[in-house]
C-alpha cells in the first residue's frame, strides 16, 4: 500500500502546471485589419456625433464591456487604436513571470506622472499627467503606494488622483481585469471635468479601455477612448485632441511597461 501511495504522489508531482496558452490573430480581428497592423504596425480611428466601433477584437470579456458602456455612456467622442507590439525575444507565449511583471507594472499608476505625449497643434512633446498617484478613495484621497502583486488578481479597483494640462486634477476609478492570455483595463473619470469655467464632462463621462492580448510573439493592444462631453463652440477640438492624446499617452505608457517585463526576464 505503502509503494502505490508513493507512486500515485510522483505521478502528481510530475504532472505539468496549467500552461499560458496564446490567442490568435486571426481569431481576434479580421484579415484585413491584420495586414494593416502588420505593415504599419499601428492603426487609428476617431469619431464624433455618430460613433462605433470598429477596431475592437472579437473577445466575449471586452466585447461586453465595451458595449455595456457604450449603449450606458451613449458617447459622442469615440477614439480607438489596435497596436501590434512585437516581443523584444520574438519568443512564444508569455511565461508566468512576463505576465505579472507585465501586470505590476500597469498598475503602477505613479509612474504615469511626467508622461509626455506629441502634441499635434504644437508641434512639440509636451507633458500630460503633472501627479498621477495612488489614493485610498476619493473621498479621503489620501496617496498609497503602487500595488504589487505575486500572482495577478482576477479584478482588482484602485482609485487614482491625476492632474492633466487639459483638465486639471481629477480623480479616477481604475479597474483590472486578468485572465490567462489577457489583461484589461478599464478607467472612468469620477469627479467632473472642466476646461477653464466650463464643465466639459460629468462624472463617469470619459472611459477608456486597454486591453492587451497575448499573440504568441506579439502582443495585441486595444485602447478605446469614449467620452460624453459638452460640445460648445471652440471646445468640441479641444475635447476631441485630449482624448487622443489620453489614448496615445497611455499606449506610449503601456509599450514602456512591455519592454520592461520582457526584456528583464529574457
């Protein structure tokens, strides 16, 4: 009795843990956005007044979520991006390491403060979050450090306070959402937004998504920004070049942590 115990525990310690699995390209977006990412690497689209979408990859979690706040929000300012980032190892899929490294790291959210993005009516780099910290909520709005974790929970809520060049300081809610071959994000501003007198966007008006897929020696990122903003004369352009510039910010952000978590561990 003693032998076969012994034996069946071997056997368990041999068997291999669950293993990352990658998604594939063609299954999360159609071939010809496909050949547009692989020949430029990058794809855009803005919209206003009647807006949709039309980059977002076929995944049942982001699709829900997307379109939840979509018909909620009834936006009219929508930008989305697709970005193709390759894996600086061109490896297969992420290692466990990778992943909460990757993960650690889009949670660190003081490390958004100095970011810097290219402004179009400039001409110049500019920078976009002034303070961007950890608060314990947005009533007390005490700072806490950046999070860690070991292994990523499935969904976790951080509020944050972030002072932009645009809108000044703001507090948004921040909420993770992990699976195995993919991590998304999911931001909604939660005091009301101005630009100079003027409310511009009510509290929950503006939510952006980031959602990151692993596709083997690429990563698959998706970032769509959608807004319900006040469209006065003058201020409509002013929305609409914020939120751009939200979304190309926080992908410049993203590719950071990326090449942080990847190559650290290659």
């Amino acid at each position: 009795m003693t032998l076969k115990i012994l034996a069946f525990l071997a056997l368990i310690c041999c068997v291999p843990g669950p293993k990352i699995t990658a998604l594939s390209l063609e299954n999360l977006l159609p071939d010809n956005l496909i050949r547009q990412l692989q020949q430029s690497g990058l794809v855009n689209r803005e919209g206003f007044d009647s807006v949709h979408l039309e980059l977002a990859p076929r995944y049942a979690a982001l699709g829900r979520l997307l379109e939840t706040n979509r018909s909620s929000l009834n936006p009219n300012v929508m930008i989305e991006s697709l970005r193709l980032y390759r894996k600086p190892s061109g490896g297969a899929d992420w290692t466990t390491a990778e992943r909460t490294d990757l993960y650690n790291g889009v949670i660190s959210l003081s490390t958004l403060a100095g970011l810097e993005y290219f402004s179009r009516t400039r001409n110049r780099m500019r920078v976009f979050y002034e303070v961007s910290t950890v608060i314990d909520g947005p009533g007390s709005r005490n700072p806490r450090p950046d999070p860690v974790y070991r292994t990523p929970p499935a969904e976790l809520s951080l509020y944050a306070r972030q002072k932009d060049l645009t809108f000044g300081d703001n507090i948004y809610r921040y909420t993770y959402y992990a699976e195995q071959s993919s991590l998304i994000i999911f931001m909604e501003n939660i005091t009301n937004m101005t630009y100079g007198p003027v409310t511009v966007m009510d509290s929950r008006n503006l939510r952006s998504v980031i959602a990151i897929f692993d596709c083997g020696p690429n990563l698959l990122v998706y970032t769509a920004s959608m807004a319900r903003a006040t469209m006065l004369p003058g201020i409509r352009q002013r929305v609409g070049e914020s939120v751009n510039n939200r979304a190309a910010a926080l992908l410049s952000w993203f590719t950071q942590k990326a090449d942080h978590a990847f190559r650290r561990s290659s």
